[in-house]
C-alpha cells in the first residue's frame, strides 16, 4: 500500500499567499468596470497591476501542476482520473456558478448582471472567476494524456513540452480571432497550460530548479522585467503589458520559481492555505457583498472597502465550507469532493 505524502508546509504557505492575492485582486477588480471600480490611476490599480495580475493565477496554477506532479496519471487510472476531475471541477462549476449567477442577477448593486434566461451559457462560456474552472479541467485531460504515454519523464522532454506550451500561449491571439467564442474557456486552458508545465518540472526536477546560477540569472531577469513594467505604467516608455505576453507572462512565470524557491512556512498562511479551493469558489459572494454593505452604510473610503470585502472574502467561504461539507450531497455538488466521506452530524449530550 503506497504511503500518504506529508504536506509540504512551503508550498502550503504558497497556496495561502496564492488565494489571498486571488480576492485582493476580485475586490480591486480586474478592470475600472469591476469589483470596486477603482480609476486606471488609483493605487490599487497600480497594486493589481504590478503585483497581483501577474502572480495570482500563475502561482495558483502552478502549485496545481505541482500537487499534480506527486501522483501522476497511468493509462490504466485515465478514465478514474477523470471521473474524479469531473467531481472537483465540473460539479462546483455549474453548481456554486449558477448559485452566483442567481444571487448577482437578484441582488442590487452587484456588477455585470445577465439576463436569467442565458444562465445556460455557464455550462458552455467561460463566467466570470470560474472560468477557471473549465480552462483547468481542460489543462488536467491535456496534462494526463501526455503524462500517460510517459512524454516529461525526462527534463529534455519536459522542457521541449513546456516550450511548445509557451508557444501556443504566445501565438494564441495572433491565430484565433478575438471575436471566437471561447468555448468551455479553451482560450484560459492555453494561458493556464505553461504555469501548470512549469509545476510539474519544478516537482520533478529539483536539482535544475535549484541550481544557483540559475536562480541568479532569475533573479536579473525579473528585477529588469519589473523595471520594464514600471517604467510602463508610468509611461516613461511606450510599452504595452500583458498578462499573457511578453515581460508579464514571464514575471508571473519567473516570479513563481523564486517564490517556491524561498521555501516560506507561515502558519497562519498554511491555514488559509487548507481552505484555498473553497475560498476560490466562494470569495466572490463575501467581496460583492461586503462591498455593497459598506456603500449601503454610506461609506466611501476605498481603504474601507477593500478591507472589508478582503475580509468578507475569505471568512464567508470558510463558514461555507463547514457548512456544505456535512453533508455529503452539498459536500459534493458545491465543493467537489467525495459523497461519501461527509462528516456525520451527531448531537451530543452533555452529562
């Protein structure tokens, strides 16, 4: 029988830092039009900007390739794996997707409200945060069929991967027209792709990932691409930065490596870091609705906001979590696990 890894309590810490930057950057919003509609020259614009954008779903993604990375896909366990992925993705998709859906089309002051009849299109187009979820999905059946025929055993074979990955990643929107739907998210499966690739080699591959010449020269790097996208946004010079391309995708990638590189163990980040997948799936009720609360009671500050739709943000999933996982048909339709391990509720009587 094979033994239960231990945790490691670093890349816990990672997975803390990881979602907290999620919901910073859901309450900041990822544009003017969204979450708190903060101006392009706010600096919380320029928070989400620098920092957050670049690092939140990489780092996200790659501590995804790398828990990947410790027990990897067979062909005999393909069809399983799948089965499973289909329960911790899919089911939270559709399930927690259109709770969000009906709560934002009936309560007042929530953003970017659909008409009821096309809530639908959750099962088909990628919604708000979760497209992440189908884009994820995506990347894991890729994953597994390379993983299956044995193609990144090998740093060789693992960095050609990778490099074809960033390639498709980079030529993405020069081939596929703007205006094509993006069905099931596949457009986020191709900038999740790379992140997850890099989780993997980073597993797998530790003495590369470690040597300190490389480290050195990652370290040169992402000092030049920050001042590069400094000088950007204070428009010293004319230059355009992505999140997909160019000096951002590699600041999110490069940033990444250092970061597990630091070998970080917080506690209270290891914490947060247990509940990361169900504060994904449920931030953004806490940060819509902690915002709307604060403007009801007439108070504009956005440091006020911020602070307590952050802190809306991750308490209100936990709640949720232990709410949901008692019982095995919630536990599973709205967290993805299994039906069967729910905790009993049992009522005990004190003597």
């Amino acid at each position: 029988m094979e033994q239960k890894r231990e945790k490691d309590l670093s890349v816990e810490t990672l997975r803390g830092v990881a979602i907290i930057l999620v919901v910073m950057g859901h309450v900041i919003g990822s544009g003017p039009d969204g979450g708190m509609q903060v101006a392009d020259d706010s600096f919380l614009r320029h928070v989400y900007y620098s920092f957050i954008e670049c690092l939140q779903m990489p780092l996200f993604t790659v501590i995804s390739g790398w828990v990947y990375a410790l027990h990897p896909i067979t062909t005999e366990k393909i069809k399983d794996f799948v089965g499973k992925k289909v329960i911790r993705i899919i089911l939270p998709m559709i399930f927690v997707g259109a709770a969000y859906f009906i709560l934002q089309y009936l309560v007042p002051g929530t953003n970017k409200k659909g008409d009821l009849s096309d809530i639908w299109k959750i099962l088909v187009f990628p919604y708000t945060l979760f497209w992440y979820l189908p884009s994820l999905f995506l990347v894991f059946l890729v994953i597994a069929v390379i993983d299956s025929f044995h193609k990144m055993d090998t740093f060789i074979n693992w960095a050609v991967i990778f490099c074809l990955s960033l390639a498709v990643l980079l030529l993405r929107d020069k081939v596929i027209p703007t205006d094509t739907l993006n069905y099931f998210s596949y457009k986020g499966a191709m900038y999740l792709l790379p992140f997850f690739i890099m989780g993997i080699g980073i597993m797998r591959f530790k003495d590369f990932f470690s040597n300190k010449t490389f480290i050195t020269a990652l370290i040169i790097i992402l000092i030049l691409g920050v001042i590069i996208q400094q000088l950007a946004w204070y428009k010293v010079i004319e230059y355009s930065i992505r999140k997909n391309g160019g000096i951002g995708l590699f600041i999110g990638l490069i940033g990444t490596i250092l970061l597990f590189r630091l070998r970080w163990k917080v506690n209270w980040l290891i914490w947060v870091g247990g509940f990361a997948y169900s504060i994904f799936l449920f931030h953004a009720f806490g940060t819509a609705g902690g915002r709307i609360i604060i403007e009801k009671l007439g108070i504009n500050s956005n440091w006020i906001i911020f602070g307590f739709s952050l802190a809306a943000g991750m308490c209100l999933p936990i709640i949720a979590e232990k709410i949901l996982d008692r019982f095995g048909i919630t536990r599973m339709l709205f967290l993805g696990r299994n039906y069967h391990n729910a905790p009993k509720v049992i009522n005990r009587i004190k003597a």
